[in-house]
C-alpha cells in the first residue's frame, strides 16, 4: 500500500502497527500488494478444498473434547460472588 492510500485509511498509529506485524513475519510491502490470479485462486480453493474433508471432522472432534471444559470453567464462574472474584475462578 503506498503512502497516500495509508493516509487516506487509518491513523499513523495503526500503520505504525501494521509495520511492526508485517516486519515480525519477515514480510515486504510487495508481499501484501501482489494481485492474485484467478488461477492461483482456483488452485489454492481445490487444494484446501480438499483438505476440508478431512480436517473438518478433526475440527469436530476437537470442540467436543474442549468445549465440556469451556462449558464447566463458565457455569463454575458464574457462581462466583463478585468480578473480580469470577475472573479469579476462571483462571484457575
């Protein structure tokens, strides 16, 4: 993105941000501005689209085996008297 259109989009502090973010991962400016072919598109949707049947069911099983323990953190700290003391309860 050049100057005038981050000027036009955002304050210098997220800009700011945005740099650090995109310098942390080793990234240029030309590895965000690249337009993407619609064939590259096509082959990244058919080879993640056919990962997706299998990874989903995986996804599945993982929010069930998490998600009595989210439930059970939540319901527990729900009892708790005061703010401070629920976010005591759900830390532990």
């Amino acid at each position: 993105m050049t100057a005038p259109d981050r000027a036009q989009t955002g304050s210098p502090l997220l800009w700011r941000l945005v740099g650090l973010a995109v310098r942390a991962f080793g990234l240029r400016d030309s590895d965000l501005d690249r337009r993407m072919s619609a064939g590259a598109v096509d082959r990244f949707l058919l080879r993640e689209g056919a990962r997706a049947p299998v990874l989903a069911p995986l996804a599945m099983v993982g929010m069930c085996c998490f998600a009595p323990a989210y439930w059970l953190t939540w319901a527990l700290s729900r009892q708790a008297p005061d703010l401070q003391s629920r976010a005591t309860w759900q830390v532990l």
